[in-house]
C-alpha cells in the first residue's frame, strides 16, 4: 500500500510517498493561494508522472493520503471569513464569551481603556439564552425548557444562519440538556452546522469552553466544505484510500472527526515536524531536541524533551481563546520568502511580510520586487541559481542585487554587505525565538541537538547552532518535507478528557476511576468507527494537577492503567511534585494538591517507519564535489572559493569538513568552517562542532 503525506505549506506543497517497497521519494510543487486543492493536486500529479503512472492510476494505487488544511481554520478567524453563527446557552450566560475574564486582546493590558472592546464571534442578539440549569454536581436544578430551543431555532432561520454552537454551563459534568438540544437542532435545522461543548470540551472554565466551541461553530462551514468537496474530487480521480488529517494536539484523525470538531485542525500546520524530530533523535540516540522546520513563510520551533512533544491548552488565535491541546510551538515570520525593509527608524528589519508563493521571492523572476531572505542567500552564494528545487526553478542574480540594493543605499551599505545583514538579522530572530523556549525556561540549548528541517532550514541551520552553541546539527534526508516526513511518524488517535475539580483530601477514587472507564468507552467508540479494534488500541492516561490557590495547572503523564487506588494516587502525586520542580524549579510537598482533569490518550499500534540504508563511501570525497563556487562566510574575508558536493553522489560515511556546501534537489546544505558534516546509515548529514 502506497502512503503519502502532504503539507500545504505558505509558499511549498511538499509531498512524501512511502512505496510498496519502503522507500520514501519526495516532491514539491508551489502552493495556490487561491485554491490550496489546486496546489495539493499539482504534487500529487507531479509523483503520479515521477512514478510513471497516470493521475487516476497512481491515485488508486495509495491507500493512505495525509494531509491537513490549517491554513482553511486559521485564515478563516484572522480574514474574518467565518460562518454566521449562533449560540444557544444557559439563561444568564450569554454574555460569557464577551466579558471573557476582561481580556481586550492579548497584546495589551485589561487596563488599557484606549483599546476598542472586544467584538465577538458570535453578535448579542444571535446568543439566545435558554431555560435550563445543571449544577456543579452533576444534579439537575430546572429541566431543559425546550420550547426555548425551538424559539432560538426559529430566530436562527430567520437570520440565515450557517452555524449554531450550543454551551450550557456544566454540561461537562452532565451533558443530558446539551444533548436533548443538539438533537433538537440538527433535526430542525437540516444543512447547518451544529456543535456543542460536550463534543468539542468537556472541561471545566466556562469562558474557554464556550469560546473553543463558538470557535469550532464558527469555522465548522468551511471546514466541511473543504473536505466534503476535496474528498469528493479525490474519489471522482480514482482515489478508494482513506484520508487523514492533522490535527493540533499532534495527532491525526478522520474527515469524520475532523469536520465534527473542526477547531482541532486549528494550529495543525507546525504540530506534524515534531514527531518526524523524534524519530530521527532515534537515529542519534538522543531524547532532548530542538526541533525546527525554516519554511517559505515562518520558522517553527518546538523544545522537545525526553522524547516527548510539549503540549498546551493556553491558546490564542487572533483574539480568541482556544483551549484545546496543541503541540507547543512557537513560530516567528521568517522564512525564505521573509520581506527585509526599513522600518522609521532606519534600521533593518525582516518579515513578518513573506512574499509567499507568489510572486515569491524577487529572484524567482515572477513579479516581486521587495528583497527576501533568499534572495540574500543568493547573493551570498549559499543556493545555487541553476539549481534551485532541483533546476525547476531558475534564480536571477541581477533581479536579486537590485531588489538588495533598496535596503543597501538606506544602510549605506554595498549589496553584499546588506545581503549579510538581512541572512544574520533573520538568524538572530530565529536564535532569540529558541532562546526564549529553553534558557528562559531554566534549559541549557548546549544539551540539546538541533533537528533543522524545511526548504529553508538546511541554509541556516549550522549558523544557527553557532550562535547558541549547540554541538550537534541534524538535517534530515528529507529536510525539504520535514512536515511530511513528521505526518508519516504520527500517530492515529484522540485525546479525551473529563473533569474531577477536588482537593485530595476530598477526592473520590470511585469518581476518578469511572471518568477514567467512560473515557476508555468513548475511545473504543471513536476509534472503532475507523475500524481499529480494542485490542489495536495504545492508552495513555494523565492528571492535571495544581497547588491549592494557584491559577495554573501541570500535566502529569504516565498514571497507571487500570483501577487506581490510594498507591497509584500516592505515586501520581509524587510525580505531581517532580514534575513542577522540573518545570518552575521548586515544588511544594507540604502543600495541598488539587486535582482539575483527568486525561486519555488513545492512538493505534504502529509500526516504527523505517528509514531505507544507504551504500557505504567507496570511491573518493573529490569524486563527489560538484564544483566551486565563490561564498561571503564573513565580510572580513569577502566572498571565498567554496567546494560544492552533490547530495546524490554522497554516501554513509563520507564526512565534509566545513566550510561547504552540499547541493540536494530540494535545499542546500551550508556547512560554516566551524563546523564537520558525517553522512550517516540513512543519509541523515550530522554537523558537529569542531
């Protein structure tokens, strides 16, 4: 069974395919703005021609297709393009998801009276409050009055509305009068979309539960129409595969799921580079990386430690809360096509513009005319001109050095020089944007290994590490689908969750066990709709825990299956601690621990991808050395004869002592003299530290 993975990336469509055989081959195609389908199928027409097949044919060869549309979420909340929707809630609430805790915006103070309020998704008069209570225990106080929903229902129809979101207050502890709703609106309201919070987050805070689920109304539409239509047109091309999705909490699920809790897909794009970044630590045996994907658009990076990926709850996208869980990464505007400017101040500034796909960088000769991070790399003399993505690209030098030279003159510099100071400014941002996750985190970056990945990564990677220090760089075989490679490491599954707030000297064990046996139930559901048994099922159980008094909560993994009793609790508050002390570096054992969520991960079995060996070097390092070419390494020296390898002809074992640079049909790979590069057994090209 042929399996391919996609990344619709800002500027890149990368595909990866793993064959019948085991091999992987990648491909990219530039992405369509317009119409991210238009993009997705160029690729896949691309490898269907590389593998001499046709379009349908090669379509009704793959069994499974990995993609994800973050963009399609996203850009639906930040352009404002969201359906009409509508809410449905407890009367006395409606006003939740405007008052939200007081917040305006996350980027200024709640004091700030010179800030606009907030404008919610959802407008007042579309929040229609509705006769019902449910208490804190569970105990219904007043029964769902239901001639409110039908008048809400009514309202709504009048108004044309595209989407409703139903959120009752403590519907996560007893969801009976949010279920009784939904079915009520979904047999009335046939071809709008509707969601409650029990589906989408049965936790506690009301303010984040009812926001995450106006949020997955509200870009419920488009969601569905987007898959809907690229399902549609998969099919129509011969396609009889599954297809997949990424989602944020780093795992991947179903169009089915996907469209049911369409906010999982938001923050899907970055969540897939880390899982590739675990298996290749495999590879070099370490556990603790940096993993950094440098694309077209921005640079992500993720603090990995232990082998496990960073999650968090505490998210926002443009002004809204969401609190569902993402792969903890930070991202930061610079990338290839990252726009270098003046700002007022006459200084040198760059991204967080991107000239995108298109027209792309100025070199690409397609229309632009604002100078790029590639287009320095250009001048430089870190890529090549006539073989950039292989040669399918031609890059132009002149339009290059004339786009520079608007920078240059303002910063009285000559094109070189201020094509140096646009590759060392972006580097700087990117080193800050690491910095921040780790040292300022209380990590030293000297124990970690950095992962580079990204069409743009392998450029700046190695000057990178050099900055902070860090020994060891890894650039992967498949750098330039470092997503896509991740996507084919991910794991299949869902995360569940249920709330138990208590101390824990009042915490009921019985309670605890129950949420935890429900949630294995709804797991074995969800999975089981996708057709992975009981027995092909992995469990992993959590706590999310807090100090009485404090406003946060820690995550505690690794909470035994099966029943727990008081040893298990002592063991999973002993973790508590450790685990704090870990994070803030201090704990406090005298203190009281409260319990706030109880939390199931459920995947499926996988196999562990394999990554195909290469010969080992036989033949001489000059024979594989393309050519020469002059290279700024520094303005002190001035541009040097540099040795170039051809990435084809490389083979395990052959080691590259910097400075040079390694040609692949999909990036390059600089080398500074700081620096010795080692092919690896799989073709892994590890940079260490001289």
């Amino acid at each position: 069974m042929i399996k391919v993975a996609i990344d619709v990336g800002g500027t890149f469509t990368d595909c990866l395919v793993l064959d019948d055989q085991d091999q992987l081959h990648q491909f990219k195609s530039p992405t369509t703005p317009g119409d991210p389908t238009l993009g997705l199928m160029n690729v896949l027409k691309k490898t269907a021609l590389s593998f001499g097949m046709g379009f349908s044919e090669f379509l009704s060869n793959v069994g499974l297709l990995i993609a994800h549309g973050t963009t399609l979420s996203t850009n639906a909340l930040l352009t404002g393009k969201i359906a009409k929707t509508g809410l449905i809630t407890t009367k006395g609430f409606r006003d939740i998801i405007e008052v939200r805790r007081g917040y305006k915006n996350i980027r200024t103070s709640r004091f700030n009276v010179f800030v606009p309020p907030y404008k919610p998704l959802v407008p007042r008069y579309l929040r229609i409050p509705v006769e019902e209570r449910t208490l804190d225990t569970g105990e219904i106080l007043r029964p769902l009055k239901e001639e409110d929903v039908y008048t809400a229902i009514k309202k709504f129809k009048e108004e044309k509305v595209e989407a409703v979101a139903i959120c009752f207050l403590h519907s996560h502890i007893n969801p009976a009068h949010e279920k009784r709703a939904l079915e009520i609106c979904r047999e009335e309201m046939s071809g709008v979309y509707v969601t409650a919070s029990h589906e989408v987050l049965p936790v506690f805070r009301e303010y984040e539960r009812f926001s995450t689920t106006v949020v997955s109304a509200a870009v419920g539409p488009i969601t569905q129409s987007y898959l809907t239509a690229l399902t549609n047109r998969m099919k129509e091309l011969g396609f009889q595969g599954t297809i997949y999705l990424v989602q944020g909490g780093g795992l991947v699920q179903s169009v089915e799921e996907s469209v049911r809790r369409a906010v999982s897909l938001i923050g899907s794009g970055p969540a897939a580079a880390p899982s590739g970044a675990i298996r290749l630590g495999q590879c070099f045996s370490s556990n603790d990386i940096f993993s950094v994907d440098m694309g077209g658009t921005s640079f992500d990076v993720c603090l990995i430690r232990d082998g496990v990926i960073p999650t968090t709850d505490f998210n926002w996208v443009e002004d809204e809360r969401v609190a569902m869980k993402m792969v903890d990464v930070q991202s930061v505007g610079a990338g290839g096509g990252s726009i270098a400017w003046i700002d007022a101040l006459g200084l040198l500034r760059v991204g967080p513009q991107s000239a995108g796909a298109d027209p792309g960088p100025v070199c690409y000769g397609k229309g632009g005319t604002q100078p790029t991070v590639t287009d320095a790399d250009l001048i430089l003399g870190y890529i090549p001109a006539d073989y950039f993505l292989g040669g399918e690209i031609l890059l132009r030098s002149d339009l290059a050095e004339t786009a520079i030279r608007t920078v240059a003159e303002p910063l009285r510099l000559d094109v070189p020089a201020a094509a140096h100071t646009i590759f060392t400014t972006v580097n700087s941002m990117m080193a800050d944007k690491m910095t921040e996750i780790s040292t300022k985190r209380g990590y030293d970056v000297r124990d970690f290994a950095l992962v580079v990945g990204g069409g743009a990564g392998p450029v700046h990677g190695a000057h990178l590490a050099e900055l902070l220090e860090i020994p060891t760089v890894v650039i992967p075989r498949y750098a330039a689908a470092y997503s896509a490679f991740g996507m084919l490491n991910m794991e299949l599954g869902r995360d569940f969750a249920r709330s138990i707030v208590a101390r824990m000297k009042l915490l009921d064990l019985e309670r605890v066990n129950q949420l935890f046996s429900e949630m294995e139930v709804e797991a074995r559901q969800v999975l089981g709709e996708i057709g992975i048994a009981a027995r092909e099922m992995a469990l992993k159980r959590s706590v999310e825990m807090r100090y009485v008094g404090q406003f946060h909560e820690v995550e505690v993994a690794g909470a035994p299956l099966g029943r727990i009793g008081p040893e298990e609790l002592k063991k999973i508050v002993e973790g508590f601690h450790h685990r704090h002390k870990e994070l803030f570096t201090f704990n406090m054992p005298e203190r009281e621990v409260e319990f706030l969520n109880l939390r199931l991960k459920a995947t499926a079995r996988q196999e562990l991808l394999r990554l195909g060996e290469i010969p080992r070097a036989t033949r001489d390092l000059n024979s594989t050395m393309k050519r020469r070419r002059p290279v700024l390494w520094s303005l002190e020296k001035g541009f040097e004869e540099t040795s170039v390898f051809d990435g084809t002809k490389l083979a395990a074992g052959n080691t590259i002592p910097g400075p040079a640079i390694i040609e692949e049909s999909a990036t390059t790979v600089v080398i500074p003299g700081s620096y010795v590069c080692m092919v690896d057994n799989v073709k892994n090209y590890i940079l260490t530290r001289r």
